[in-house]
C-alpha cells in the first residue's frame, strides 16, 4: 500500500498579496483550479489516497473546497495552527495523524516524479530522510542547496542560502521517518530545514535520490507563470 503524504500548506504567500489576503497561498487559481489541486491529482494518480494537509492562514478555505476527500476516492485530513509554527511546528502539531513513513510535500511545489520508484528507494536507503534533490539542468531559478557524497549522501543542505558549490536543489518531496520528530527542540515554533535536518545529516541518516524531472513550484508570480505554461502543456 502507498504511503501516506502529508502537505505543508500554511503559508502567508506575501509576495502574491492582496490576491493572497483573501485566498491562502496554496488555493491561488492556476486554469480555473487551485494549485494544491494538481498536487492531489498527481497523488491520487499514483495510488496515493491518504494525505494530511498542514494548514494555517486561511486554512479554513482549504477544508471547505476539498472537504474529507471522499468525493475524490481520498481520505483527507488536517492540522490546524492558530499561529505560524514553521515548518517543524506545523508537522510536530499533527503528528497524531501521521504514519511511521510518509511523505513530506510542500503546499506551493509540484513534482511529478514516479513515486513509486521513491518508495523503493527510500525502504532500500534505510534512512530516516530521503531527500529528492534537482540538478536544476532546465533552470528552475532556485538555486542549488544540497551536496550529495559518491554514497548518494546528503552531506550538506542550506535551504534559503543557494551555494555555487552544490551540485543539486531540493525538489520540494521528501520521504520521512516519523521518529525525526523526537529529535526536534522543545519550542513549539520551529524549522524542519534549520533545526531538524541538520542532525540527521550529520549523522548519514539523509539519502538523496536524483530527479531529472525539474519541479515547479509558486514561489513568486514569475515561476506561477512558468507553472501555468507547464500545465497548459500537458493538457
């Protein structure tokens, strides 16, 4: 059976405001359907039926267009966040609803990746993370953050701070091992990439698995455009 995947999607999406004041980041309209909705149909195109989404701002919006999931064949749940927990704190606030494995997407990036070739890997590596990461050969404007050993080890990783020395971006899906969370600090508010990561890096513990497949994802307007495109594209 598939693994579960959970989506972090509760983001502010500041850099798409006023749109953004009234509509949460990962419901911004892309050919009349909501960005968070590819996410799901790709999912769901791969057997993936059981999700959690992680929301927040305006996360009230996000329930009521896609409800329990029933009316898709899936079984949708959520976690609530009263105020911005980052990326750690938001999974930590749900992490009664989560399996021992899952994987980890985020609400405003979109892979299409054979996810069954990922699970694979990821039960083969025995890692407690499982990163894809991107050569970025069709620039995707974020710039490279990881270091992978000849192992196929992530040996270093800086999420916001682009570096000429990595030879990969992260793609925006991992595969995890819900016991991360045991390693994560006691304050509420905290960073998956920043504060958890790192220590399993340290250790060995991050696999990578190499994509050819560019992602897309809405970071700021000119890349929800390239978005667009992609989509016009495969239709």
């Amino acid at each position: 059976m598939p693994m579960q995947a959970v989506i972090l999607a509760g983001g502010l999406g500041t850099r798409f405001r006023p749109l953004t004041l009234k509509t949460p980041k990962p419901m911004i309209p892309v050919m009349g359907k909501p960005y968070l909705e590819y996410q799901l149909q790709y999912l769901k195109d791969n057997n993936i039926t059981d999700i959690v989404i992680c929301v927040g701002y305006l996360g009230g919006n996000v329930r009521r267009y896609f409800g329990d999931g029933r009316s898709r064949d899936m079984r949708i749940t959520y976690s609530f966040e009263e105020q911005p927990l980052g990326t750690g704190g938001a999974l930590k606030n749900g992490e009664n609803l989560l399996d021992d494995c899952f994987y980890l997407l985020y609400g405003d990036s979109f892979l299409p990746i054979n996810y069954s070739s990922l699970e694979r890997h990821f039960h083969d590596a025995d890692k407690a993370i499982l990163m894809v990461v991107y050569d970025n050969r069709e620039d995707t404007s974020v710039p490279n953050n990881v270091s992978l050993d000849n192992r196929g080890i992530v040996t270093q990783y800086e999420k916001d701070r682009g570096n000429t020395i990595h030879q990969y971006v992260d793609a925006g899906v991992l595969a995890l091992k819900k016991d991360i969370l045991d390693s994560a600090p006691p304050e509420k508010v905290f960073s998956l990439e920043q504060e958890v990561f790192p220590y399993y890096i340290a250790r060995g513990e991050c696999a990578g698995f190499e994509t050819a497949q560019r992602f897309y994802d809405i970071g700021t307007p000119d890349r929800l455009r390239i978005f667009k495109r992609y989509v016009q594209s495969v239709l």
